[in-house]
C-alpha cells in the first residue's frame, strides 16, 4: 500500500514538471506574440505610405485601431476562459484555444495580405482619411485580437495551477502582461533594424504570419492535446503555413511585378526595389507615349528611368540621362542667376542626385546631405550620380549638418521631401537661423515644395522672411489641367528689386516650355495673407495641420499616376 502512494506522489510529481515546463513554453509564446503586436503596427504604418501618405491622422487611425483590437482581445480571451472552466474538459480546452490563436491569427494575416494590395487603392481614392481607418481594420483588427487573447487565456491556465497548490494570488497576470511587453519592445527594434532595412513590408508581414503558425505547430506535436483537438489545430496550422507562405514564395507573381504592366497605355517595368528606414524606394522603367514639355515633342514614344519613394514620383530621367522634371532646372537657374559669381553649393537632399551632379560639372563645389542611404546608392547606380573631386556626399540629417555647418556656402538647395512633403522640423525659424549663417555674403536659397488646392504656403513664406529680408515666389498658373504645382522660393540676405534674367544652362528643347512657364508672370506675396499666416517655430508648428487637406489631395493625384502593383512596399 505504501509502494502504491509512493508511485501515485512520483507520478503526480511527474506530471507536475510537466505542466511547469508546459507554463514555461506558453511564456515564450507570450513573449512572441506580444513582439507581433507592436511589430504588426509597426509594419501598417509603412505598407499604410503609399496609398494615404504620413499624417497625424493616419497614426490616429493606426494606434485607435491597435488598442480598440487589443481591448477586444482581452475581452474575448476572458470569455473564453470562463466558458471553458464551465466546461467538463475545462484545462483541456483553455490549452486548445491558447494554442489555437496564432494560427488563426497567422492565416488572418494571409488574408489581409491577399485583400491590401486589392483594396487599400480604391480605399484610397474614395476617401483617405476615412479609407486608411478601413485599412487599419483589415491589417490589424483579427490578427491583433486574437494574439492578444492568450494573455487572459494563459493567466487562467496559470491560475488553475496554482489554485491546486493554494497559491493564488494574481495568477500570474502581472508576470504575464511584463513578459508580453518585453516581446513588445523587442518586436519594435527587430522591425525597425532587421525587417524594414532589409525587407519588404509585405514580406515582413508575410513572415510574421508564417512565425505564428509554426507556434501552433509545436503546440500541436509538443503538448498534451486530445486526438480531435490536435488534428482541428493542425488543420488551422497547415492552412496558415500554406496561405502565408505560398505568398512569401510567389508574391511578385502574385501582385504582378514580376513582368511588364500596361497602365495608361504605357508600359512600366520594376527595374528594383529598396528597404530602409527612410521608406521605401522603387526604380521603374516607363516606355511609352509620354506628353512633352515642348512643341518640339508633345507626344512621342520615349523611355524613361523613374525614382519613386513611398508611392511620390521624385525624379526622373529620359533616355539620354537627362532630368525631366522641371524643378532641377528652375531650382539651378534661380539659384545661379541670383548669384552669378557663387562657386559653392550646398545641396540639402539628393534625389536622384541630378542637381549637384550639374553643377559638379560646371566646376561648382557641392557639399551634399542626404539621410536616405538608399538615394545615395540610386544616384549612383541608375541616375548616372559618378565619382567627383568637386562633390562630397554626407549622409547625416539635414538639421543636424546645418546645425554645425563647418563652412559657408554661395547657395543652398533645399529639395527635401519625406513621407508626404518637407518635414516639419525643417520648415522653422530655428532651422532658417542656423541656414542662414551657413550663407556667404551676397548667398541665396533655393528650396522646392508643392500646392495642389491653389493655396501659397504662407506660413512658411513668414518664417522664411522672418531671417531672410528678400523672399521671392515663383510657380505656374493653378488650372484644372495644372492641379499638381510646384512652388519655388528663393530667399536672400537682402532685398532683391531687380528684374530676374533667368539664365538656364543646357535644357533639353522638351523641358524648355515647362521650365519658362514657372516665369512666365511676375509673382506677388500678398501682405494681408502674410500677416494672418502663422510663424512656425521649433515650440510652435503647426504646418502639417494646417496643410494637411494639400498633403490629402497630393497623394490622392499621386496614387493615380503609378501602376497599383508598385504602391505595394
């Protein structure tokens, strides 16, 4: 008899280890799924750019939704759990349903990745603000909760354990919920310094997906589960690894970037694609019917070299290598005429490299700052951006090399564009402060920036004339065939009365009508509108507020000029 209890104490002690070693694996899946969470918001924000932009808005939309879904998850996973101690197989079943969660939150992942590339564009085009909250839904609601109802769900596993042996206390909910967000944190870091460098969004999320089914898996070959419950799992499990990882395979098949897209009539082709923390940056060739810029050639069959970032055409290339798009030549001619003795430029933001590239060339000494390692390497490898004794190349932040400007320069270009427009912590008086005393006697400043609604950015006029005496303003006519406008601003040091002599070195015939029409009419900044503008400042910025209807109406005209396939990061 005492053998007996002997053997039922070392059985029960077995099992015991069992189970201990079972909380110790659910743990580790805890500390996963809490990494997917932030990592899945994360990588929405970033496949979220191409088709309604960065705004204050879009993180609204992105952070409401992972809350509303995590709530809800929490909700849900503690309904569960009191159902399943209602239930005669109670500990069986809150096993089942825990490990049952990220497979169905991997094959909601599969899913969502079949339905953005489809939807987000027509989302888009109906209505942004509104759109990117459904586009929230679609990547994170089911995914988000069901990862997040495992949190309840382990505390009650938890729980029942040390009800048995007397010690129950929270269950274990605080350890629970600090695991959860340490795999959170790690998650942020993992995404942001192995996945967005050096992976596609798409297939980052893909991967996640796949990830969370291999969790089911083992909790399918490795835990304690009845016959019908393993074999319901598996079936869950293989659905997921088949949905995510057949699209992780074939997913430029799939969206179609693999081959050539006729869109408009025109055929464009991805000649590559790049990741990095900056954004995403694609490479397409264009060959088709392309409207001219001049009589000499309004409508011929020409190829051209596109570099687009996060959805924005930024520059582009004909066939010979040479810029067309009108800026490069305006933002030269401007800067050069206003001071024609400069020999120095500083050039705030590469692009495709074309402007410092000709002014190198023109014997110009070119300092450029780039952040975007990726624009750096595209200059270089398809915009013909070569190896010259008059141009160094920084990679640094703009506001910090102007901070600690070294030198003085003859003439600043400021082409600077990230996300949906400048950034705002460029746009400032502190950062116009700094500028200007990177400015030799007698300098100027060139920068780009855009109007779709037919309005002036006078706050950023104000702030400009609030340290540079002499502000100029130059654009084309707004019109409904114009709705997309460049506005070009040149600062100076003094005030600037005489009549400009615009004076452009090497324009292509095709480019010629575009780039007079920028100075076809002499523009006027209007005082009583200057006056009513708001002043930005490091303490008090509100650009991206009050000109978030443009950024709105950019992207909405931008997403129609690419092939949907290519707004897919």
């Amino acid at each position: 008899m005492k053998k007996k209890k002997e053997i039922r104490r070392g059985s029960a002690k077995v099992h015991e280890e069992d189970r201990h070693n079972m909380l110790a694996f659910y743990k580790v899946f805890i500390f996963l799924t809490g990494a997917v969470t932030l990592s899945l918001e994360l990588l929405a924000s970033r496949i979220m750019v191409p088709y309604f932009g960065v705004s204050l808005y879009i993180w609204t939309g992105i952070l409401s939704i992972t809350l509303i879904s995590l709530a809800l998850g929490y909700f849900l996973g503690g309904k569960l759990a009191t159902w399943s101690k209602m239930e005669e197989s109670g500990k069986s079943n809150l096993d089942y349903l825990f490990l049952m969660m990220p497979a169905v939150s991997g094959i909601s992942i599969g899913v969502a990745c079949i339905l953005y590339p489809k939807i987000f564009l027509p989302l888009a085009k109906t209505h942004l603000l509104i759109g990117s909250f459904a586009a929230c839904w679609i990547l994170l609601f089911f995914p988000l909760v069901t990862v997040s109802a495992m949190n309840p769900l382990l505390i009650a596993i938890q729980g029942a354990k040390r009800a048995r042996s007397s010690k129950v206390g929270d269950a274990g909910s605080g350890q629970i919920y600090f695991i959860s967000t340490v795999g959170s944190v790690i998650g942020v870091w993992v995404t942001a310094f192995v996945f967005i460098p050096n992976i596609t969004n798409h297939r980052s999320t893909l991967f996640l997906g796949v990830m969370l089914s291999m969790l089911s898996t083992l909790g399918a070959f490795f835990f304690r589960l009845e016959n019908r419950k393993r074999n319901r799992l598996l079936v869950l499990v293989i659905i997921g690894l088949v949905l995510c990882g057949s699209l992780l395979s074939f997913s430029p098949y799939y969206l179609g970037k693999k081959d050539g897209i006729i869109f408009k009539g025109r055929s464009w082709k991805l000649k590559k694609e790049y990741s990095s923390l900056f954004g995403n940056t694609k490479i397409l060739s264009v060959k088709g019917p392309v409207k001219g810029g001049g009589p000499a050639s309004p409508q011929e069959d020409m190829t051209r070299t596109i570099y687009i970032q996060d959805g924005f055409f930024q520059s582009t290339v004909d066939g010979q290598g040479q810029s067309a798009t009108a800026y490069t030549y305006v933002l030269e001619g401007l800067a050069t005429t206003l001071n024609p003795n400069g020999r120095t430029a500083l050039v705030l933001g590469m692009g495709a490299g074309i402007i410092p590239a000709r002014l190198a060339k023109r014997g110009f000494r070119v300092d450029v700052v780039e952040i975007n390692p990726n624009s750096i390497t595209v200059a270089r490898e398809f915009f013909g951006l070569k190896k010259n004794t008059n141009m160094t190349v920084h990679q640094a932040d703009a506001r910090m090399f102007v901070k600690e400007c070294a030198r003085t320069y003859d003439m600043v270009f400021m082409d600077l564009f990230q996300g949906d427009g400048v950034p705002d912590y460029l746009l400032t008086r502190g950062f116009f402060r700094d500028l200007k005393r990177c400015i030799s006697p007698g300098g100027v400043v060139v920068m780009n920036t855009f109007s779709i609604l037919g309005t002036i950015p006078y706050s950023v006029i104000k702030t400009l004339k609030s340290e540079f005496p002499g502000v100029l303003l130059f654009h084309e006519s707004f019109g409904e065939e114009n709705k997309n406008i460049n506005i070009y601003l040149a600062a100076l040091s003094r005030e600037n009365n005489t009549v400009l002599d615009i004076k452009f070195e090497d324009v292509p015939s095709s480019m010629r009508e575009s780039v007079s029409r920028v100075f076809s009419q002499t523009r006027t900044i209007e005082k009583e509108l200057l006056e009513k503008a708001p002043l930005l400042s490091d303490e008090y910025n509100i650009f991206s507020y009050i000109n978030a209807r443009e950024y709105f109406e950019y992207r909405r005209l931008a997403i129609d000029e690419i092939p949907a396939p290519f707004l897919v990061n």
